[in-house]
C-alpha cells in the first residue's frame, strides 16, 4: 500500500481550518474517497495517481509555523 504525507491548504503563516482541509478532515469519518492528482514544479499539468484514503491527521508546528499534516493512503481499485 502506497502512503503520502499531504500538507494542507495554505503556503504562508499558520494554515487555517479552510474549506479544502475541512473536506479532508470530514473524509475521515465519512470514508469518503479522495481522487489524488500530482502536480510537478509550477507546470499546468496534472498527473492523476488514484484513489486516496485520509487515514489521519494533525495540526502540527513544521518549519515555525502550525500546518495541517495529512496521512493518506493509495487505496488498491
């Protein structure tokens, strides 16, 4: 099983509780399937990589600031 380490929305300062990481957070107990893309550098293009699970998550200080740290596994379909 493939696992990822997503960090939530927002690059600058403390992220917030926005409407992106309330849907992961909500995914959680709603076992609610996540589509996962991944993007390269700054290019426009998307890679689609499958189906997600949000398996946990917590709100953590990472480099100096308080960042949601998701733990997402590659489900097998």
């Amino acid at each position: 099983m493939e696992e990822f380490i997503y960090f939530g929305e927002g690059l600058s300062g403390d992220q917030k509780l926005t409407a992106a990481n309330q849907a992961l957070i909500n995914a959680i107990d709603d076992k609610r399937t996540i589509y996962g893309f991944w993007q390269e550098g700054k290019e426009d293009e998307y890679e689609y990589i499958g189906q997600l699970s949000v398996d946990k998550y917590k709100y953590v200080l990472e480099n100096g600031r308080k960042v949601y740290r998701f733990e997402i596994s590659k489900l097998n379909k």
